[in-house]
C-alpha cells in the first residue's frame, strides 16, 4: 500500500513496501532503533506517521522526520505481494492475458536483515564523516601509523615506526 524512502545523508536511500500503517510504525520504529535514538514522546511520533499516511493517500509524499534519517511515503495505488510493472490491467485473468516482463518479484519489505543492513551502512557512514573508514570499520585514530590510510589499502612498502620515535 506504501512505498517507502529512507533517506539519510551518506548513504544511499533505501526503499521498502509497507502494506499498511502498522507495518509502517514498525519501521519508523525501527529507524530510530538502528539510530540508538530515544522516541521523546509516542503520541506525537504516531500521529506524525499518520499525517505522513494522509499526505501518501491524498496522492502526495508524506515524510516522517527518524532521528537522522527522513521517512518518505507515498502511496501504491495496486498493490499486491510482487511488483511487477507488466501487470497494469485491471482484467487480468477475466480473457485479458497477462502482460508481464518478466521482472516480477516479491516487494521488498522492513524485516529484521533490512534492520542490521540500515544499522551497518548508518554506522560505516558515520565513521566516513569523521574521517574513518566505513569500509574496513576503522575510526580516524586507527589509520596506519606510517601512510595514514586504512586497512583497504596494501600496506607493502609501510615502516612501522619504531618504538622510540613514539616515546
């Protein structure tokens, strides 16, 4: 019933399908999970969700503010469990043939792997704002002693420097 964006700065934005309200305060609750951040008062995170749900069904994109990150919603106007953009006809199956592309798959939905992914690509954005390396999970301070560069890269021709110099 939802299309959903999970748009937060660093990394790419996430899209998932919600089939109704609840699944989508499962996910808002779940961004804010993955955050670590509090929720300050229930009432007003739910009501939010709700008027991000009217935005989506009134045919615009409502969006929900989750710590960092920005929830969109938008709203899919024929749902069923597998998009495909073949199936476009209402009359499929009443003599009408189907008319698919072949891409048909399952909607992508919030569960608990999409959960740890979200926590892991928030994490290793962070750590390449303050200078760190995402990819190899190493923090600014932890760069090799003699070239500054992280663990990604080879490190053949790096001298350690001796235990004297670091006294």
């Amino acid at each position: 019933m939802y299309d959903v964006t999970i748009k937060a700065q660093g990394i790419e934005d996430r899209g998932y399908h919600c089939k109704d309200g609840a699944e989508l305060r499962t996910l808002v609750y779940g961004v804010f999970r993955v955050q670590g951040e509090p929720v300050k008062n229930d009432s007003e995170l739910i009501a939010e969700i709700g008027g991000a749900r009217s935005a989506a069904d009134l045919g615009g994109v409502g969006s929900v503010g989750a710590g960092d990150c920005t929830v969109a919603v938008a709203e899919v106007e024929d749902w069923t469990e597998f998009s495909c953009d073949g199936h476009e006809s209402l009359y499929v199956g009443l003599g009408e043939t189907v008319r698919c592309d072949g891409t048909c798959g399952p909607r992508r939905r919030f569960d608990r792997a999409a959960l740890v992914d979200l926590s892991v690509a928030l994490d290793d954005a962070e750590l390449d704002a303050t200078g760190g390396c995402g990819g190899c999970g190493l923090e600014a301070g932890q760069m090799c002693a003699a070239c500054r560069k992280c663990n990604c890269e080879r490190h053949d021709v790096c001298v350690r420097p001796s235990a004297d110099a670091a006294e």
